[in-house]
C-alpha cells in the first residue's frame, strides 16, 4: 500500500460544477484462477464547502503514457531512461512556481531503483529524488528520498527519469517483460503532486 495523499491545508482538489465530478478508483490483483481473495479496501474523500485557497494538482514525469509500450525491458540489469524537456514547463505552467508536497516513483515487479533528477533552465541539477530500493510487492508507489535545492518548479524547469530493472537470464525469451499497462509488464513512472500559487 502507500501512506495516505493530505494536501497541504491551504490547497485542495475542486470538485462539483466546473471541476472534477467523478473519479476512477483502480485495482491491480494478482491472483491465479483458483485463488479466491476478499478486498476491503477503499477510500476515504473528505470535502468541505469551504473553497481551499490554492489548488493541487500532479505532474507525471518519466513514461506516464506508457508511449514505450511493448518495449522489451531486456534481460539482466538494464536502465531505461526518460527525458521532459523544458518545453514541458514552459508551454504547460500558468504560473511561475509550482510547490511541491509529495512525490511517488512507480515501477513493477522487475523495478529495482528509480531516480528523477530536476534541472533549471540553464541545465544545472536543482535536486535529485531517488529511490534505492523498489519492491513491488511491498509498494506500488512509494514516497522517495530527496537530494537538492527546495521543492519546487519553475518554468524552464526539466527532469530525466532513470529506472533500473533486474530481469532474470533464466526468463524464457518469450515471458521477458515488455513496457506495459499490466501487472506483468513494466512501468516508469514519478507522480509529482504540487500547490498551485496563483
């Protein structure tokens, strides 16, 4: 599991006319043919008519289209690695500093270490976040360590996104895994959750 996501108590999601009306709440299970398992997870969404005075709002860096999709992983320990440019900040941003609260690397099962590192406009290392050890099956989106200058964004601003996989020489050819949007396939992905000054 991962802990839960608490914005900052002066930003929120706007939800209702004009804003999110709905969301999607997405499982991955695992289980064999015969396995027989009871879920009971769920999620608590607290609201209030109280208008938060900032607004939250997420950033994917790495591979978050899955664009690479059947892309072998290949066999043995391999890096993939994954650039957004400056024309991401500088076409996308409205305003001139994003601030932020959380971040969450996303691997699968062959996911060994993830690191995202931040560059200014000019290409010198604002900060780097890094995970040392991913485990699937302890946590599909675990919290990240990070190294640098405070947390924020600011336009110009870009990342590469480097994922470190250990594929096995005894998988078959055939059952390697490929980039993908299943459980058995694999993924690079840091979810950038952020406080919009405005």
């Amino acid at each position: 599991g991962v802990s839960p996501l608490v914005t900052p108590s002066v930003a929120g999601i706007r939800v209702g006319k004009n804003h999110y009306r709905s969301f999607t709440l997405q499982f991955h299970y695992d289980i064999g043919p015969d396995e027989v398992v009871f879920d009971s997870s769920g999620v608590d969404l607290y609201v209030t008519d109280k208008l938060r005075r900032f607004d939250v709002g997420l950033i994917q860096l790495g591979d978050p289209l899955v664009g690479s999709a059947g892309r072998p992983v290949g066999a043995g320990l391999n890096r993939h690695s994954f650039v957004c440019p400056p024309q991401c900040t500088r076409t996308a941003m409205k305003a001139p500093v994003l601030h932020v609260f959380r971040r969450s690397h996303h691997m699968h099962a062959y996911g060994m270490h993830m690191v995202t590192t931040q560059y200014d406009s000019a290409g010198r290392v604002k900060r780097s976040d890094t995970l040392e050890f991913f485990d699937f099956g302890a946590s599909s989106a675990p919290e990240v360590r990070s190294v640098g200058a405070g947390s924020t964004i600011t336009r110009g601003d870009w990342w590469t996104v480097k994922c470190t996989y250990r594929v096995p020489e005894q998988v078959a050819p055939e059952k390697r895994p490929v980039f993908g949007y299943k459980s058995q396939s694999e993924m690079c992905i840091d979810f950038v959750f952020y406080v919009r000054h405005e």
